[in-house]
C-alpha cells in the first residue's frame, strides 16, 4: 500500500507565473523527496505602476511516503 501527502506551500518570481511553478518545485524538491505531482490552487502577482512586478503561486505538492526509510 501506498501513502500520499499533500503539502500548500507559496513561491514567487520576478520573471513569470511559470518560472514561480517552476522554482518553487525545484526548492520543495532539495527538502522532499518522492514528489510526485503538483496542483495550481491559485495565481496572483503584484502590480507597481502599471507593470506586474512579482507573480505568486499557491501550489499543492504531493509527495510518497517511503514507509521503509528509518
């Protein structure tokens, strides 16, 4: 049998709402092992002037728990 956990966790970028998807997974990656998906929950940026200045992410990261690991 096998075991998931789901973890929300946040990430920003200054570039895009992909790259933010994208760097967030690759920094959960160095601390959680077994990932094994993710879900977008929600988007949103913040705007200075008229331009968009930081794009956030709301991410639901599923991981494996390794029921043999001591």
């Amino acid at each position: 049998m096998s075991v998931e956990k789901h973890l929300k966790v946040t990430g920003s970028s200054e570039i895009s709402w992909k790259d933010a998807i994208v760097q967030t997974v690759n920094e959960a990656s160095k601390t959680i092992d077994y990932l094994t998906n993710v879900t977008i929950l929600s988007q949103h940026a913040v705007i200075s002037g008229k331009k968009i200045t930081e794009y956030f992410v709301d991410l639901d990261l599923a991981f494996t728990i390794d029921r043999d690991r001591d």
